[in-house]
C-alpha cells in the first residue's frame, strides 16, 4: 500500500476508535468487525513485506554476482562489494521500500493492538458507570 493510502486508512482508524458516552454501545457492537478489518489489510501487507524482503535478498545476491564477477573493477574483498551493494541505486531503493512496508506492518500491529485494547476501556467505562450508579 502505498504511503498515501496507509496515511488515510490511520486517519480513518483515528476516527473509528474515538469514544464518547453517546456511541459506547455502537463502538462495542463494531469492535470485532474493526478487528477483522484491520487483520486482513495487516495480513496483505505482511505478505507484500515478505515478497519485498525476498526481492532484496535476490536483488543482494545478483549485484553481489555482478560486482564480484562482471563489474570493469575487480572488487576482491567481500566488504569492498558490500560497498558498492550499497551504494548501487537500485538496491537502496529495494532498501527503501523494505523500510517503508515494515514501518507499516509494525504500525498495523499496534492498531490492532489498540482496538484490543479498546474493548478493554468500554468495559473499564461500564463498569465505572455502574459503580457511580449503584455504589457498589
């Protein structure tokens, strides 16, 4: 998912979890179906993270080949084509997008994460109602 479309699905998220006296209920009943929402998008992106962090792995062998190999310098030292590995445009931004897609799949962790927790703060919110109520 490209920056863009994660930056509006956690402002979305932002709004899907704002509580307040009036929507409790409404927010308990749609907990489980965020959940769900929010487990599937997490589970496509961590799939693309894997294909992601495969393509680098392959990237990684195919320019260490060909600077070990095939480059017009002869690169002997092991860290000498790591050298160049890093500094080859392509590879840093396999790099880049290997970054980008695992910031988003730990920010989807804590999403879920905090929808758990959600459900724990409406019963914490009931509960205290109660007690205001009848004193117990």
């Amino acid at each position: 998912m490209d920056n863009k479309k994660f930056r509006a699905l956690m402002t979305q998220h932002d709004g899907e979890l704002k509580l307040n006296m009036n929507n409790i209920g409404n927010k308990s009943m749609e907990l489980p179906e965020l959940h769900n929402k929010y487990l599937d998008i997490y589970f496509i992106e961590l799939k693309e993270l894997k294909k992601v962090f495969r393509e680098r792995s392959e990237l990684y062998g195919d320019k260490y080949k060909h600077y070990k190999y095939f480059d017009d310098h002869k690169w002997d030292k092991k860290t000498e084509i790591e050298t160049q590995i890093l500094n080859d445009s392509a590879y840093l931004a396999k790099l880049k997008e290997c970054d980008e897609l695992e910031l988003q799949v730990k920010q989807l962790e804590k999403v879920l994460d905090n929808i758990k927790k959600t459900s724990y703060t409406i019963r914490n919110i009931v509960d205290f109602e109660r007690f205001k109520m009848t004193g117990l």
